[in-house]
C-alpha cells in the first residue's frame, strides 16, 4: 500500500459534492438562524428577543431604538397592539411567556430617542392621503418615514382630535404623545378639510393617493381592494379595511410597500418578500429553564427583571455540544455552505481546508441536532472530495497514515491459535490498544484462549479506520481488501473487538460476524484478577460506540460486576463527545484537539473510565486519571502517556514476544551496529514535531554510508539530514565513542536542491 | 538575469562542510514543494553542494509556505 502526496498545486480538477438540491436539502435542517416564536408571530417583524436582551442590559435606548424601526407611532401601537407575540412564547408551555408589550411600553418611557436626522433623500413621488383615521395615520407616518412628500387631508381640527378619533380607548398621555409625533413627523396636514372632497379637488395633483377605507367607499361604494397589497387597481387608489391597532398598522406596512412599488411603475404585488407573522422552524431545548412567572413591570428595574426571564430562544444544541463548533465560532447551516463553497474553488486559497479536517466526524451533533444534522458525514464527503480532486494535503494526516501502514505492515501479526488449524473467534484489539496497553492486550488474549472453546486467532493491526477518517477511500479499500484476506485465510472466524470504533468499522464488512470484547466478557465473566478502581469514576462512552446501545449497556453492566461506582455525567451515551483523537483531529489541528479533550473532561471531576484505549490516552494527557475497562478486567496498566516512538515500540515489541512465546517463531532485529543516546528535552522535543526515533536511525545510517554532514562552529554540534519519502529530517547530533547522542531533530516537507 | 531569492543566509564561516574538509558559502538553491519553486540563497558547500536549511527556517518560512501551498 502507498501514500501518495499531491502532484502539483497546478491541478484545477473539480467535482461538485452536493447537487444544489441536496445541499439546500441538507442546509434546511439547520434551524439556527429561524426566527424565535415572538419574532416569527409579529406581522411588524419586532426583533422581540433582541430587545428584551437590550432592556435585560439595560439599554433602553436601543431598545426603543428597535422598537421605533417598527411603527412611527410607538406609543399609539403599544398601547393598543394585540400581542400575538405573547402567546407564542416559548416560556408560555413551562409557565408565563414574556410580557412583551410592557416591555414595548418600558423602552418607550425608559429609553431615548436618538435623533438621526434621515439619510435618505426626499423622493418626488407626491402622495395625498384622505381621511384620518388609524389606517392613514400609520400609513402617512410610514410614508414621511420613507421620505414621500405626504399630504393628509382629515376631517379633525388638529393633531390631539385626530389621536381622539383614532384611539379613544387610550390615556391621554397616549393620545398627547400620537400628537406630538404627528407633529414632529414631515407631513403636510390640511385640518377640517372634507376627504371626500378633497380627494375630487385635489387627488390629480398627486402622482399617488390614498384614503382611509371608509372614505374610499364613500367615493367608490363598489369597490373591493387587494387586501394582500392594500390597493384597489381599478381606482388607482391605496386603501383597504384594517381591523384594530396591529392590524392598521400591519395594513399601513402593506400600503406602504405598494406605495413603493407604484412610485416605481411596478405592479404592487411585485417582488414584497415575505410579509407578515411567519411559521418558524426554530427548536428551542429547555432543558434546565425553570419555570417562572411574569414580573409586573413598574420601572426600569422591574422590567429589567422582567427580561431577563427571556431565554434568548435560538437553536444551538450542537455548538454546546462540541468544542469543534465552539472553536470556529460557527453553526451546521453555515459551515456547509462554506466547506462547499471551499470544495468549489479550482485555484487559490482553500481557507476551509482546516475545519474541514479538524472535525472528528463523531457523529454528536447528529444525535444532539432536533433534525439530526450530521456535520461529520458533511466533513467526511468533503475529505474524499478533496482526495478525488487531488486537493488534500497529504501533511496533515501522513503521518497518522504512515502509522496505520506501521501497523498492517511491520507490526502486523495474524496468526489461528497454536495447535488449531480452523478458529472459532479472532480477537482484534485495534492498534491503540497494542500501541498504548500491549500488557493489558496480551493478558486479554490470553484470558481469551484460556477460557473460550474453539480456539482464538489473533490479528494485531488497524482496521482502517484511520485511512477512512483521513478520506483516502482507495487506500480504505485495499485496507479492507487486505483485512478480508487475512480473516478468510483464518476461515472467517467471529471477530472480538477489542475497540468500539474497529466494531463499528468491522462491521461495514459484510459477511463477519462480530463481537465486543466486552459482550464476551459479559457471556463468560471476569477473570479472578478484575478488580474495581478505588474512587467512583465517570464514565465516558467512546464515539465509536454512538449508535451501538448493546456496546453500551454491555460496558456499563461489566463495571457493575467489576464493582465499579459509575458516576453519570451529562452527554453520557449516546450524546457523548469525541475525546479529540476522533476524525484525526488530534493529528490535524492539536488546538481544536486539546479543547475537545478538555470538554470531555469538564463533565466530571473523578477519574475517568472509558473503553477506547484513545480516550484513555488523551485523558491522561490532560493529566486526569484514567482507566481502560480493561485494564481492570486484567489487572494490568497501560503505558503511561507514550510517546510516538513509544507507541511503535509496543506495536512491535508486541508482536515480536507474542510469536516467539506462542508460535515459536523468531524474529530477527537488525542490528543497528552503533548507539543513540538522546540529550535531556531531545526525545520530548521529537514527539512534539511528530519525528520517530527510526527517523533520526534511518538519518544517522544515511550519514554513515555517506558521510554527508556539516559542523556547526557557534554550537559545537554537527547536522546531517536525509530524504525519507516526503519529508526532510535534520539530525543536530555529538559523535560519541560507539555511536551518537542527538540533541534535536526537525524536519520539513520542501525539498531543498542545488541551483546554477 | 537579476535572480529574485526568496531567502538569504551567509554562513559566515561558522560552517564546515564534514566530508568535503571546507568551510560552506553563501550559495545558490532551491525550494520545491508540490510542483513549485523558490530560488533562495543558502549555505553550500563549494565541493559537493550539500544545501544547509537551519533549524529557524525550516520550522519558520519554509514551514508557513508548506502551509500555504498545501492549502492551494
Ligand atoms: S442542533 Fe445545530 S445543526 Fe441542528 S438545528 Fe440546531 S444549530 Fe442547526
Ligand atoms: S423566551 Fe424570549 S426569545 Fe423566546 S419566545 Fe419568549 S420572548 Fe421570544
Ligand atoms: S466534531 Fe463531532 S459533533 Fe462536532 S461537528 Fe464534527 S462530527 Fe459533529
Ligand atoms: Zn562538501
């Protein structure tokens, strides 16, 4: 099997990853961005929540500021608006919804206005309004506000009479205020005038009219308006019947967008977008939201209290759940449409490249999203994408691929049971397990052959989960190919798993039959050597076991007999979240790795139980306790936070023990015919950049057949290098008696050539 | 031609060539990374042309124009 790093970056191949049906399909899942229930009831399109969060702050200014977007008459309409809003609320199905129209009401006698005097230039359509009444009073309030020159010709004899006409219901703080606003407003009125009349006289001086609806009948005693646009075509008139104060003021809006289009020649219903209370999709989790009743709003203190109540309804499930989304500061909805926007581009800068490689395709958010959005599988399709195209970097996963090669190569080992021709099982515990735990991996097989009948193959290697992460479906095909091969050469015996994630992987395999380790442990119970950790510990289920209900509630029954007391953490089960090595995240982006680590952790304060030897490994880098289930089924210890080199050396030392103790087969190990010996921080300083000790041996061999190597007189230490594949490796070493000792190590992936 | 170098280091004599017995000098190279090429100026060896990349450039420029390629 082989890598293969891109040819060129000159490589404009393409291939679109979604139809843009199914993209849109996929984008309409997401509900982040859909309007809370208050915003979607009100036909004005109040941004309620934004508003209650500004008067939670106590920005009543800005609060009034977005209330006043809405209506020219804010005091007319609060006191008077029906408040569908209020109903929907999402605090009404635990208790009282927000009392959104008193609130209205505290930002307008909190907050003050700021007086922007209007950008806008005043337009030349000339517009003449007949009759006073709620309709034409909003309408000739939205009209000056959109800087028509506004006529109104009303019956009243001023400002204070005609808010008497049209709210006598209301204060006359109310009605004072309307007044003022009229007044303040740019509009030309005519008091005392006949409408009727006035409209035969004078509408011909105005390139649009409208009248109030009992003035149009009155005019035209036939006539039915387009109630949707608020306009009678055949009259050239805009009117319509309104009922109360929100629904005048909705009809003004709709008159008001007419307006619009008829100074424009268009025909009204042209082009409106959406107008009007909505559905919205939102989910809202109200999980931890208690209940609550309304707080009675006398001053500003008590309406701040008041909303605060407000809980900022808006979807973001997933983003709570996982520190990937948390990182980018981002949703499902637009990260899609920006890793397919990345897909899309032939040549320049794939600014997505990154979080399209730092998912670790867990599989979370599709548990946790209401509509199930699986940003993984998103992430996923994008790799293979990339690698299709030729546009996937082979640095930030080679590494982690070499290792899988390392593993179905050199330190592959697949061996039926000394003495049996034909096996009944073969256990399988994952290149983690042999690479981080090879006593508990050997005590494991051993316990297995002892106590089950049939006999027990062995398979040390990867199940091809790592190529599959990295994209590389080709490679994920020869792997499967070659996985097949070696279990049909053992007469595809039943696979025990000693990982969640190679089950799963398995499992894609048809025609295997498979098991857990932890299944056959629950069949045969434990051996005598199983004994319960000393604390309550938490348990974190692995993401490879998302979706595996039998994997689960098999670990948890095996730590109950093991005597364990497991403590329930939140996102426990199915909900839990990758441990940051998932998706090789831990390869590709340590940042968004270390932080999904964290997240996993900040569930519990106990030690931490978990049955994937890669959860087990991060844990314990971050410097919790941390326990594989099976290394308390066996009594044995996993290594303590092994270094890369490490984790080789177990893989092979492994294999090389178990074939000579079990098999009787000798392995010969080169000599290397010299020794390395490492200055303090050198070894630490190779794991930190990713370079093995047999990179540094293959370096100091080429130097010893070539002799290439230059002394550095500042440091006193000399440099060689050599070409390993892709990758340049430089070595700052002492020549000492019998071989060398290295001080450090770096590398990089240019090649680096002489020139003319 | 006026070459246009990406990078220039002077050894300054502080560098010996292990094979070759001399010291290195200032010296004409070339970086290539998946299909393409930076003229840079590094310490050479005048004998059998071993190229020197230092530890700071390999883990700084060079490093963040990998970066930059690989994301093309
Ligand atoms: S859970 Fe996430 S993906 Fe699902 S609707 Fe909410 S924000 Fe969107
Ligand atoms: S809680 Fe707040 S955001 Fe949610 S529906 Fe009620 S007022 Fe609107
Ligand atoms: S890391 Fe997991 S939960 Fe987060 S987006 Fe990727 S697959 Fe979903
Ligand atoms: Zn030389």
């Amino acid at each position: 099997m082989k890598i293969e790093e891109r040819a060129s970056t000159h490589v404009y191949r393409q291939k679109r990853m979604f139809t843009k049906e199914e993209l849109e399909a996929r984008e309409r899942l997401c509900v982040h961005e859909q309007p809370p229930y208050c915003n979607a009831a009100c036909p004005l399109k109040l941004d309620v929540k934004t508003m209650t969060a500004a008067i939670a702050g106590g920005d009543f200014d800005k609060a009034l500021g977005l209330y006043e977007k809405i209506t020219p008459f804010p005091h007319l309409l609060s006191a008077g608006c029906e408040a569908p809003c209020e109903g929907k609320c999402k605090l009404c199905s635990l208790g009282e919804g927000i009392a959104i129209r008193e609130l209205e009401r505290a930002a307008i006698a909190y907050g003050s206005r700021t007086r922007s005097r209007s950008l806008l230039r005043k337009k030349n359509t000339k517009i003449g309004i007949f009759g006073g009444d709620l309709f034409t009073l909003f309408l000739a309030g939205e009209l000056a506000k959109k800087r028509y020159p506004v006529s109104l010709f009303c019956s009243q004899t001023d400002g204070d009479a005609l808010a008497a006409s049209c709210a006598p219901d209301f204060s006359e703080a109310v009605r004072t205020a309307t007044a003022r606003t009229l007044s303040n407003l740019d509009i030309e009125v005519f008091w005392n005038t006949d409408p009727s009349q006035a409209y035969r006289q004078h509408s011909c001086q105005f390139d649009l009219t409208a009248a109030a609806f009992s003035v149009a009948r009155q005019l035209f005693p036939e006539i039915v308006p387009d109630e949707a646009v608020m306009v009678s075509r055949e009259h050239h008139l805009i009117t319509g019947p309104t009922q109360g104060v929100l629904g005048a003021a909705f009809g003004a809006k709709k008159a008001a967008l007419s307006a619009d289009r008829l100074a424009q020649h268009l025909d009204p219903s042209n082009t409106r977008g959406e107008e009007g209370s909505v559905e919205t999709r939102l989910y809202t989790d109200l999980e931890g939201v208690l209940p609550s009743l309304r707080i009675a709003v006398s001053g500003p203190d008590s309406a701040k209290a008041e909303a605060l109540r407000c809980i900022q309804c808006q979807c973001d499930v997933c983003i709570r759940g996982c520190a990937y989304l948390r990182h980018y500061q981002t949703f499902p909805r637009l990260l899609t449409r920006e890793i397919y926007n990345n897909v899309s581009i032939i040549m320049g800068d794939h600014m997505m490249n990154k979080p399209i490689n730092a998912c670790s395709l867990c599989g979370q958010c599709s548990v946790l999203c209401p509509n199930g959005y699986d940003m993984g599988e998103i992430c996923h399709i994008a790799r293979q994408n990339m690698v299709t195209t030729g546009k996937m970097p082979l640095a930030p996963h080679e590494f982690a691929l070499m290792d899988m090669l390392f593993s179905n190569e050199e330190a592959f080992l697949c061996r039926p049971q000394p003495g049996h021709q034909q096996c009944r099982y073969v256990f399988f515990p994952g290149c983690q397990a042999a690479a981080i735990a090879p006593a508990t991996v050997r005590a494991a097989y051993l316990d297995l052959c002892r106590r089950l009948e049939g006999g027990i193959a062995l398979i040390l290697g990867c199940c091809g989960a790592i190529c599959d992460w990295a994209g590389r479906y080709e490679l994920y095909d020869q792997t499967a190919a070659f996985l097949d091969n070696a279990l049909a050469q053992l007469g595809n015996p039943k696979i025990i798993a000693g990982c969640p994630t190679c089950k799963k992987e398995l499992s894609s395999h048809p025609g295997l039959e498979i098991a857990g380790i932890w299944e056959i442990l629950e069949q045969i119970g434990l051996p005598e050597k199983a004994h319960p950790p000393a604390r309550p510990v938490a348990l974190h289920d692995a993401c490879g076991a998302r979706g595996d209900p039998r994997t689960q509630r098999s670990i948890r029954t095996l730590a109950q007999k093991l005597g364990c007391h497991v403590v329930d953490t939140p996102y426990s089960g199915d909900q839990s979240p990758c441990c940051g090595y998932g998706g090789l995240t831990q390869y590709t982006n340590r940042e968004v790795a270390k932080k999904m680590t964290e997240a996993c952790l900040e569930r519990s304060d106990l030690p931490y139980l978990s049955y994937c030897m890669a959860c087990r490994d991060r844990f314990a880098r971050e410097g919790r306790e941390s326990m594989h289930l099976l290394e308390l089924v066996y009594g044995t210890s996993a290594d303590h936070c092994p270094d890369i080199s490490a984790k080789r050396f177990n893989r092979l030392r492994l294999k090389q023990e178990l074939l000579k103790e079990y098999w009787h087969e000798e392995v010969d190990t080169v000599q290397l015919g010299f020794t390395i010996r490492y200055a303090p921080g050198a070894e630490a300083l190779m794991d930190e950049r990713m370079i093995l000790k047999s990179d540094v041996i293959a370096v100091l061999q080429h130097l010893r057949s070539t002799g290439e190597a230059i002394a550095d007189a500042d440091t006193g230490l000399c440099i060689t290098r050599a070409r390993l594949g892709n990758v340049t490796f430089w070595v700052k070493y002492q020549e000492t008696e019998d071989g060398y000792l290295v001080f450090s190590a770096y590398s990089h992936r240019m090649n680096v050539v002489n020139r003319q | 031609m006026a070459d246009k170098n990406y990078y220039t280091i002077d050894p300054e004599g502080k560098l010996t060539c292990m094979k070759c017995r001399c010291a290195l000098e200032k010296g004409k190279a070339k970086f290539l990374y998946l299909d393409n090429g930076f003229p840079v100026e590094l310490p050479v060896c005048p004998q059998c042309g071993f190229v020197y990349v230092p530890e700071e450039l390999a883990l700084g420029k060079v490093l963040s124009v990998e970066k930059a390629l690989e994301d093309k």
